[in-house]
C-alpha cells in the first residue's frame, strides 16, 4: 500500500509540474475567463482604433493637401515676385517632389536660372557647383 501511494504521490509531483520538465506558462494561460473575454475584446478594440483612426488620418492629410497645399499659380506668382526687377520671359517646370520642393527654370532677358521652390513658398536660388 505504501508503494502505490508514493507512486501516486510522485505522479501529482510530475504532473502539477514540481518534477521534471518545466511547463511556460504565458500570461493567457493564467488568466480566468472573464479577464481573457476583457484581454481579447481590448486588443480587437485596439486594432480597430488604429486601423480606422489610421485611414482617417490619411484621408484627412489627402484632403488637406487637395485643398490647402501648395499651388502652382502661388508659386508662379512668388517666383515673378522674387525676380521683379528682371522681365521674365518663360518658367519651366523641372522637377516636382510633393512636400519637399519645386524645381523651376527661369529664362530672363539676361540669363537663365535654376530656382527651387520649398513649402511655404520659400525660393532657392541653385548655385553652379565650381570645379
């Protein structure tokens, strides 16, 4: 009778873990089922709000842009600001980056120009590299 309650004895001792191989447990695993209902939904919940919130954000920036963004005619017009005292003869667009800058081609009575034209209507005037 002893042997076979020892054996018991050490099978629990095996089985809750206390011999043997050691069992990771992750946070759900110890959770009851109440906090795994309120841990699921949370994280659903989350995903939810960062998928939607995510393309409303980018909607909105879209129609920001669409509306409030740099325009062509405004840049036009600070360009021929900057150069008011030269007669402007012909702008060509040279190259366009949305949200970073405009490149633009300046032919005046005297010379030809590079200009750059950064948000917020600000102009560079590009410079020949010397060799």
């Amino acid at each position: 009778m002893k042997d076979i309650w020892i054996k018991s004895f050490e099978f629990s001792l095996y089985k809750n873990n206390f011999i043997g191989k050691k069992k990771r447990y992750n946070r759900l695993t110890r959770m009851n089922v109440t906090e795994r209902v309120f841990f699921v939904s949370f994280l659903s919940s989350l995903l939810y709000t960062i998928l939607i919130g995510g393309a409303f954000i980018y909607l909105f920036i879209f129609t920001y842009d669409f509306f409030y963004g740099e325009k062509r005619d405004k840049q036009m017009k600070k360009i021929h600001k900057h150069f008011r005292k030269e007669t402007v003869k012909k702008i060509d667009l040279l190259e366009h980056q949305p949200k970073k800058f405009t490149m633009y081609q300046v032919k005046t009575n005297s010379e030809t120009k590079k200009v750059k034209v950064k948000p917020g209507y600000k102009i560079v005037k590009m410079v020949k590299k010397k060799k």
